[in-house]
C-alpha cells in the first residue's frame, strides 16, 4: 500500500460549518424575522375589522327587511333583538330576520341607536378591538356611515 496515497487522499466527509457562518445565518434569520413578523401578526387584527364590516352589512340587510315588512325600523329600545324574536308588531316575518344578535368579533355587542346621529335611520357600529367609543388603527370603530360600497 502507498503510504503517500493514504496521507494525501481527501476525506469524503463535508466538514461542518463555522461559527462564523452559523452567527450569520441567525443574524439573517434575526432581520428576516423582525421585518415579516408584525405583518403576519397585524393580519387578525385587519380579519376581525373585515369580520366586522360584513356582520354591519348583514345587519344592515335584515333591518332593510324588517321595515319593509314592519314600515319602520326597531327602536333603540327593541335593538337588534327585534331581528330576532317579534316585540309585537303586526307585519314580522314569522322566521325572524336573524337567526341570533351577533356579537362583534372580539366579542362584544353592536351599538344600534335608531333614530341615528350620524345617518337619518339608525346608526350601526362595533366599538373595535378596545371595545371604547372613538380609538384608531386597530381600535377604530366600524361603522355604518363610513363603511365604502
């Protein structure tokens, strides 16, 4: 056998990485994670104003049926239960218009005021994530009046 065969042959085992090239893929890792994570979190926050903006649309198609068949709108005292179960009234489809009175997707009531003060019906809005009158970004009301389409 050869002895300078057996000295100069390479191994056929790769050699592992450095730390120097390890410190840089998890400092890559590291800025890739601080830019792409906060859009990825941000996305529930925009789905639950998006849920609340369809749940008004439903909402605001059942009281367009109700006063259709009633000839008004439920008072601020009937509320969106009315949609539900009949506060009396001749005319009430005898399925209701909704099946439940939702709540908004973080959980809380919708406020309905009819007459309105922003729009001559009724108003119809979710008070947001903070579940507070006013707020912005992510705690910004959905309502009614504003909403586009």
């Amino acid at each position: 056998m050869n002895h300078s065969s057996i000295i100069n042959r390479k191994s056929s085992m790769p050699g592992g990485f450095t730390l120097i090239e390890l410190m840089i893929v998890v400092v890559i890792l590291g800025l890739l994670a601080t830019t792409v994570m906060p859009k990825i979190l941000s996305k529930p926050d925009q789905a639950r104003q998006t849920k609340a903006a369809v749940d008004i649309r439903a909402i605001q198609s059942a009281l367009a049926m109700f006063k259709t068949d009633v000839g008004r709108f439920p008072t601020t005292a009937e509320g969106l239960q009315a949609l539900v179960t009949n506060p009396g009234l001749k005319g009430f489809s005898s399925e209701g218009y909704l099946e439940k009175v939702p709540t908004d997707p973080w959980g809380n009531p919708y406020v309905y005021i009819s007459p309105g003060l922003h729009s001559r019906d009724y108003d119809l809005k979710s008070l947001g994530k903070d579940g507070e009158e006013g707020g912005s970004d992510k705690d910004a009301d959905i309502e009614s009046w504003n909403l586009q389409g």
